[in-house]
C-alpha cells in the first residue's frame, strides 16, 4: 500500500509550534477551516489513535504513529496517512 508523507519547515521556535499542534485531534491550527476528531474517544495524545479529518470530498483518516513532548531535536508527532472512507 502507497504511503503519502510531507515536510515543511516552520520559521518558529519548535516550543511555539508544539503548542499549537501538540493535540492530533485538532485541526484549526492549520488555518483551513477543515474539521478534525480522534475516532473511538482517543485522547489527541493517544500513540495509534486515528484522527478523521473532514474534506470537501471523501474524508481522510491520519494515525498517530508517535507522540513525545522531548522537542529538543525536532516535533514529536508521526503521522501515517490514509486516504479512505469508513
């Protein structure tokens, strides 16, 4: 199965951006006005919880692969995506 991965870099402090996306079930920091909730009541924090992201079309499911507040290096937060309905 394709996996879909992206990369970006953010002229922010990482403790400033951590604090904005820290919570995978939210999505407004994102600035799109999509809407975005864990699925099964998963904490936004929950490694394996799967985030449903509301699209104009077929909406998209993102897992959290890994999730640590350790921002020394880099953002904690993995993400795989999947593109399907269910």
């Amino acid at each position: 199965m394709p996996r879909a991965y992206y990369s970006t870099v953010i002229d922010q402090p990482a403790s400033t951006v951590w604090r904005a996306i820290r919570d995978f079930g939210h999505y407004s920091w994102a600035g799109t006005g999509i809407g975005a909730r864990m699925e099964d009541g998963k904490a936004g924090d929950a490694v394996g919880g799967i985030r449903r992201i509301a699209t104009a079309g077929q909406p998209a499911r993102q897992r959290l692969l890994a999730h640590s507040d350790a921002v020394e290096l880099g953002l904690g937060c993995g993400r795989e995506l999947d593109s399907f309905a269910g």
